[in-house]
C-alpha cells in the first residue's frame, strides 16, 4: 500500500520532533521540503530549456529557483 504525502510527512516530522525536539525538527522538515523542491525545479530545468537563451532553463523554472534560493536560511545571514 502507497503512503500519501501527508503519512509520509507526519512520520518525518514525528521522527524528527522526536530526534531534535519540536521546534527544530519542524524547521529540520520544512527545510526538507524545500531542499526536495529545489531538486525537483532544478531537474525540471534541465529538460525544459529556453528557446531565446539555449542552455538556461525556462524562465518560470529560473524564477522558481531564485526564489528558493533567496529564501534559504544560508542566504539569510549573508549581507
């Protein structure tokens, strides 16, 4: 039998609060979330290439990305 997505991220965040306690496992999940987004944009992109800039992904995927991107914790300390 298949999990949703809901049982399969309810068991992450469970094992995480158990692992980190509350508030880090949940920030431990969501960041989860957000590194598995990344991926998924940056896979996307290589398959959807821009017709007036060979080599670049399409610019809905560019902007995904960047936006991903800004919103990262590393980037939130950066000047």
């Amino acid at each position: 039998m298949k999990m949703s997505s809901d049982d399969y991220y309810a068991s992450q965040l469970e094992r995480y609060e158990f692992q980190m306690g509350s508030e880090r496992g949940r920030l431990a999940l969501t960041l989860d979330i957000l590194t598995d987004a990344l991926v998924l944009v940056g896979q996307h992109g290589v398959y959807c290439q821009s017709a007036r800039q060979p080599g670049k992904p399409a610019m809905d995927v560019q902007l995904i990305a960047k936006q991903i991107t800004l919103r990262t914790p590393r980037n939130w300390l950066s000047p």
